[in-house]
C-alpha cells in the first residue's frame, strides 16, 4: 500500500507561511528575472491569472484587484521542502521524495494498526502543524492509483483533502471520473492516440488489453494499466538514482555583450554547479559551457555555441571547475553580439571515493582541495554571508532580477521573521 502526499499550490504556499495575511489572498510566483507566472493560489486562478502568463502584462489589473505576487524565492521552498520531508520520515520508515513538494510512502502493516483514512488525516494535519503547509493524501495499493487518490483529493472538496482507494470499488468509480490525459505517466502524444481509439478516462485505460497496449505502444504504459488495475508494478525507490548530469543555467537580468561579465556568470555558476557536485558526492571529468543570444530579438545578431574541456582528472574542486569553465568560454565567445542566457553542464562522473590520479596532478593537492572545498562548503550551509571566489564577480550586475522576493525567513540569520 503507498500513499502520496502532494503540496497544494507549493510555492504560493511557501510565500503564505510567514504571511498569515495572505490567507484566502490571490498569490502569484513569477519565473526566473520576474518573467511569467509559474505558481498561483486558487484565489488567483479565480481571477482568471493562468500559468505561463507574462507579468509585464497582467501586473496592473491583477496588482488592482488586490493580488500579490513575488519573486521566486528558491532558498525558501528548498528548506520548507527539507522540512515537510523530514516529517514525513517521522511517519513512516520508507519514503521516496519524487520531487519538491511530493513524496510516496510505503504504508506495509499500517493497515494492520491504524485506519488507512485516518492516518491520511494524521499527515495532513501534522505537516499542517509542523511546517504550516497545506498538503493531499491519496492512498492506494499502486503508485499510479495513489496518484489518481491525490487527483480525487485535490478536486473533490467532500475528500477534505485525503483519499483512500484500498477498496476496489471506490477505485472503479474515481477512475470513470478522471480525464486519461491526467493518469501518472500519459503523455501529450499518448492522449492524443489513446483518444482516437475511445479511450477517455482512467477506467476506460484500466480495461484495455495490457497485450495490445504493449504491442501498439508500450511497455511503460502497460505497467500503468496493470497499475491502475490493482496490481503493483513500479517499486517504491527510497535511494535517487545518480544524477549523469549537472546543469546550472540562468537568463541574465540584462544583456552582456563584453567577454569580462560573461566570465564572471559563468564563473558564478560553475561554483554553483560544483556545489552541486561535492553533495552528490562525485567528481566531474569534463566541464561544458554554453552562451546565446535572445532569439525572440529578431532585429539583434544570433548566435549560440556550446564549448567543452576535460579536465587532467576528475574533480570536484570550484577553483579547477571555475578555470576550465573559463577556457571554453573563451574558446566559443566572439564579440559584438547581445548575449542573453550562458550555462554550465559538468558531465562523465565518477565517484568521491575512487580517484585517479595524473602524474601532473599530485595526490597532495586533491587531499588539500578536499579539505579546503569541505571548510567553504560548511560555511556557506550556516546561511552567514557566504564564501566565494573573486571570479565570481562582487555587484554582479548580470545576475537574476527578484525585485520582489520575500524574505529567506529560514536560512538566513538576517530574514529572521520578528515577533511583535
């Protein structure tokens, strides 16, 4: 038996936690450089704000109709994320984090001493209590189905936010009421094709033959009807598989058009990416960078380029990410062009633990660069002012627009919410 349990509306939410007075207020988080909308409260759907709109647009009427909006404000929903995840470990042993404000549970022997409804209820009103975030239950013998659960829960208000679908006939009845296009895993293309051959809802996809779906699509989607029938398929993942990849990218708050700002946002983010890397414990054998120009500035020069350096060895090391960063760049930059967005992908890793060395690259310098990452690492976790290189840059004229983001109420001493 699984359970999901789902954040309603999670970045407005975060922004209502330590603004009581935002209760039942209309709530909108805009993208990256304040651009388009990319979270919003019910009461601001009601005002018929819709994802994606851009805030240069609506920001007049809907600031006039008494609506707030702010910046995104990631370290923010990071450590509320923290937090509801650390509770919900206290409420069963096994969890699998899927993403930011979602988590599944595994449930086994809990039905056996409690009531799967009311221990829905008691997540509910214990994240509530805890973190002051509103979340969903849905419960159910599948991740899929508990996934429909979560659907029922979020659009039936008699749920009062938790359902239980461990009888398979309130299955059957839930599944005749949900849309095909939103059962867990059915893409655009899918929808598309699942439709041409009559298959509307989730009921209509749980009685198909599982051999014609695996001989007309996939075998993907046939686990999903085996899912929605009952019978588990997909395991509870409690340890995230290794990232292949990491990227860290932004669209500048301005245009950059000399290579000196470029190599300061690209130092900026290697940094960040290196971060990145030392808490998945791994080390990077080749460093990518890329830059563009704002394609949609159909009067400006284009150009895009990607450039790639592999490193004498892996490491995870900011200062030897930082230069190698820095040598693509400028091995891909060419002057007289408006650049709007660059980015760094740091690829091919290898764990912390096994390390190759070079006969150009000591063993004692890794052994000091370990020590020397550790320490600036465990600084800047303290949320005091942080420690970076000089690369970097210090005004940063380039980085990313949040002219109204809130405060970091709970990672930064200075945000510290007063009592009055």
């Amino acid at each position: 038996m699984f359970a999901l349990v789902d954040c309603n509306s999670f970045y407005a939410s975060c922004e209502r936690v330590f603004r009581p007075d935002l209760k039942n207020k209309p709530v909108v988080v805009l993208s990256n450089n304040d651009g388009c909308v990319v979270a919003l409260s019910k009461e601001a759907k009601n005002l018929g704000i819709k994802m994606c709109d851009p805030w240069y647009q609506i920001e007049s009427s809907y600031t006039k109709k008494g609506g707030y909006a702010f910046s995104s404000n990631y370290e923010l929903y990071a450590d509320i994320s923290a937090r509801i995840m650390t509770t919900l470990e206290r409420l069963s042993p096994n969890i699998e984090i899927y993403s930011i404000d979602e988590a599944f549970l595994d449930l086994t022997g809990v039905n056996n001493c409690q009531n799967l409804q009311d221990f829905g209820m008691q997540c509910k009103e214990t994240i509530k209590q805890w973190t002051g975030m509103p979340v969903r239950v849905g419960i159910a013998p599948t991740k899929t189905l508990s996934k429909i659960a979560s659907y029922g829960a979020k659009y039936y208000p008699a749920t009062q936010g938790v359902v239980d679908l461990s009888k398979p006939e309130r299955q059957k009845k839930l599944l005749n009421l949900v849309p095909v296009q939103e059962v867990w895993g059915v893409g655009r293309k899918i929808h598309k094709r699942l439709n041409q051959i009559g298959i509307r809802t989730a009921l209509d996809l749980a009685m198909i033959d599982t051999k014609y779906v695996r001989n007309n699509f996939n075998i993907v989607l046939a686990k999903t009807v085996r899912e929605l029938r009952g019978e588990p398929c997909i395991g509870l993942e409690d340890q995230p598989s290794a990232k292949k990849q990491i990227v860290v990218s932004r669209t500048f708050s301005k245009k950059v058009d000399d290579l000196r700002t470029l190599e300061e946002a690209v130092s900026d983010y290697a940094a960040r990416a290196a971060a990145k890397l030392r808490r998945e414990n791994r080390r990077c054998l080749y460093v990518s960078v890329f830059i563009r120009t704002n394609p949609f500035r159909t009067q400006d020069r284009q150009y895009r380029n990607s450039g790639t350096t592999r490193l004498i060895a892996p490491t995870s090391d900011t200062r030897d990410i930082i230069q190698n960063a820095k040598k693509s760049l400028r091995a891909i930059y060419r002057s007289g062009f408006n650049y709007i967005k660059a980015g760094i992908l740091l690829s091919d890793f290898y764990d912390d633990q096994i390390q190759q060395y070079d006969f150009f690259y000591p063993k004692e310098r890794t052994l000091h660069s370990d020590q020397l990452m550790n320490t600036i690492d465990k600084i800047n976790k303290k949320g005091l002012p942080p420690v970076y290189f000089l690369a970097q840059g210090i005004k940063r004229k380039w980085s990313m627009k949040r002219e109204i983001q809130s405060p970091r109420y709970t990672t930064s001493w200075n945000d510290l919410p007063k009592v009055s």
